[in-house]
C-alpha cells in the first residue's frame, strides 16, 4: 500500500509499506478521505533533522474510512462500518482514557501521524477505541474534517459557551477559524473574522461570518470595538498560534469577556494587568476533543443538515500529495482533503 511521508524542507514521498495486519484488538481501515491540518504544516516545513525519526512514518492524522479487517477480540467494530478516527492511543486505564481523552493520558500517549503511521495511506492500523462511528448521512470527507479541524472547533466553541447572545470574533481563516466561523454561526452567535488573506474572508463570509477584517489593513481590535459600540467582542477564539493574533484576541474582547487559545505553537506576550485581570477576562486553551465529542459532532452536523461540505475546497488524490501540500501552504484555500474515489 501507499504513505505519505515528510521528508524535510518542503519535501515529500509517496512509498510503499507493507499492507498492516490487525493485533486481537486493532483495526485495518481502508481510506476514504483524509484531510491536511495546519499542523500538518510544522513537519512539512520542518528540517530533516529536526524531523529525525518522523521521515519514515506515514503522516496524517484526520482519516476517515471503512473497517476492513478486525482482530479477534474487537468489538466496538465491524467489518464494513463506517468511522472516523480520534488519532491519540493511550494506556486505555487512566482517567484520561477512561474518559476518550487518549491524548492527556497519564502514561504518554501516541499521535498517529506522527509517532504511529497515519492516515495518509490506503489503509490504517489502529486500536478499536480510536474508532468512533459516524452517521451513514455523513460523507467520508466530512468526517475526515471533523477528526481534527473542525471537531477542534466544535470543542473550543463548548469551551467558550458560544450562544446567540455572543459577537464571536475568530483569528484566522484556515480549517479551523472556518469551522469555528462555521459552527459559531449555526450556535446562533454573530462572527467577525479576521484573516489577511482575501480568499479566506470570502470563505469565511460564505460560511457565515457576519464581518471580515483584513489585520494588515485594519487594527483588528480597533476594528472589532467599532463593530461593538466600543465594547468589544463577548467571546474570542485564535487559531493562527501567531503572536501578534494571539494578543489582539485577548485584546479585542470585552470586559468580563473569553478568550480561547487554540493554535499551537510559538510564543506570546500579554500584559496581565490591563489585558486580562483588570478586565475579568477569562482565558481559556482548548486541545482537540474526546472520542465522545467527535462522535457528537458527527450527529450535530447531520441532525441540523449543515452544509459542512461547503468547508471543503479542494481534493488530490494521494500521488498528487506534493500539489496538495503547495497549495494548502500557499493559505489560498479552505479545507484540503485526499480522497480514495
Ligand atoms: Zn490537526
Ligand atoms: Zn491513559
């Protein structure tokens, strides 16, 4: 079978590995869809070294498919079924992993994409709890940006308490700011979206935002207390992990306002007194989501009959993985997903 692997500086391969073999509770899949995270982004840009062992592991990690082949003593599973995968195992007793929360266990967990071989491949070995089912109404390529983008989002967005009485002002338009543009709009909340990149705002503005900001044209927070009758937003969430973004989400909220970090990486600087105690913010990071929230997502996004395809812009197949990752780096694009047709 085929894998994608990050082989440094921009460089990538598509190889061949042999095809897995389930253990008595793991699980073959067989790929349907697979999406690019902006996570994806550090590896693929990252030196070879500092790559190290990453260069001959099978990236990916928002695959979804069907179960091919099971081992013995898998249940949750069968063969034929369609799922989505949470992409962290772990120790499978912590309280962490008792509660579908793999990737905070207790006794280290793996990502798959990344110490583990992911979903950039024509099949996936993985363990039977990473499986979470997903409605047949659901296609693969929705669930493939559910397992990572959009279901990181979905969580963030329950973090902050999004409602209809919230001005949500979201940093950065990629996968993430668009689900969370996306999502917060289906909750009932007004979304103000901050992105430079003009086909990204219009993205946004399809989805649902209520305003675009350009932040190398306009001071964002400026900007977004203007929209508030000097105010401020009621809640904020960043997805950029750039420094500068970071800071203007904090900045651009209002008195007892919510500021919710998602975007990895990098640094940050605040001012506590002014930016966060003096004006009761409440901060908040959120990582990813459990098992059990994807799996609500998935029925959420059916339930109300979102649109969530509309997120999706442009699909490679895998040998074209070179084209794909140029243009999802290039910023130009909504979600980017491989798919098995
Ligand atoms: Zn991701
Ligand atoms: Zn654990």
């Amino acid at each position: 079978m085929r894998g994608v692997v990050f082989s440094g500086d921009r460089e990538l391969s598509v190889e061949e590995f042999p095809q897995p073999e389930p253990g008595p509770r793991q699980v073959v899949i067989r790929m349907e869809a697979a999406g690019l995270c902006g996570s994806d982004l550090r590896p693929y840009r990252s030196s070879p070294e500092a790559l190290g062992p990453r260069t001959s592991v099978i990236a990916g990690h928002e695959p979804c498919g069907t179960v091919e082949e099971v081992g013995a003593q898998v249940r949750k599973v069968k063969v034929g079924d369609r799922i989505m995968v949470h992409h962290y195992s772990g120790c499978g007793h912590c309280q962490h992993c008792q509660a579908g929360w793999t990737q905070l266990c207790a006794n280290g967990s793996k990502v798959y994409g990344s110490h583990a071989h992911g979903g950039f491949a024509d099949r996936e070995l993985v363990e039977d709890y990473m499986c979470v089912p997903m409605p047949d109404e659901l296609s693969f390529e929705e669930g493939a940006a559910c397992s990572c983008g959009t279901g990181t989002a979905y969580q963030a967005l329950k973090r902050l308490g999004i409602s209809g009485l919230d001005t949500l002002a979201v940093f950065g338009q990629g996968p993430v700011g668009l689900s969370a543009t996306f999502l917060g709009a289906v909750m009932g909340a007004r979304i103000i979206a901050v992105d430079p990149i003009s086909e990204r705002r219009r993205l946004a503005e399809g989805l649902g935002a209520w305003q675009t900001i350009d932040p190398s044209h306009t001071d964002p927070v400026e900007a977004i207390k203007e929209l508030t009758q000097g105010q401020g937003a009621d809640a904020s969430l960043d997805a950029t992990g750039i420094a500068e973004a970071r800071a203007n989400a904090v900045r651009s909220t209002r008195i007892w306002g919510r500021a919710c970090l998602v975007g990895e990486g990098g640094d940050v600087t605040f001012e506590p007194s002014p930016d966060i105690i003096h004006r009761q913010l409440t901060l908040i990071g959120s990582w990813t989501f459990s098992t059990g929230i994807l799996e609500e997502l998935g029925n959420f996004i059916v339930q109300r009959q979102l649109p969530l395809s509309d997120l999706i812009t442009h699909r490679f197949s895998l040998e074209h993985a070179e084209e794909a990752f140029k243009l999802f780096e290039s910023g130009a694009t909504g979600k980017v997903v491989f798919t098995w047709p």
